[in-house]
C-alpha cells in the first residue's frame, strides 16, 4: 500500500491480530464491538490488547 491507514482502521487489525494470538475463535468476536474498540484512542486499544495477551497467557 502507498497510503497509511487510518488510526481506526490500524486499531482493528491490531486488535484482529490480538484476537488471533489469543486464538480466539471467529465465534466469539463481535465485529461491532470491536469497531467501536478500534475508535477509541490508541492507549485504550493498547490495554484491550495487553489484557487479550494476559488472558491468553492464563489459558495455557
């Protein structure tokens, strides 16, 4: 691409690329929400993530 993302739309694939670490299936994710998540400012996309990370690291 020879365009930058939009900061929302670089905060859902962050968020999609945390959701997948944490292998959280297709089934459990809400598009919605996770739109809504993406537009909030990066420090709270960035503790959703860190907290998918923690939660992931507790199921194992």
């Amino acid at each position: 691409m020879d365009e930058d993302l939009p900061a929302t739309r670089a905060h859902e694939v962050l968020l999609h690329c945390a959701m997948d670490a944490a292998c959280v299936p297709p089934s459990l994710r809400n598009a919605g929400v996770t739109t809504r998540i993406a537009e909030l400012d990066y420090q709270t996309v960035a503790t959703v993530i860190a907290w998918l990370r923690a939660a992931s690291s507790r199921a194992f």
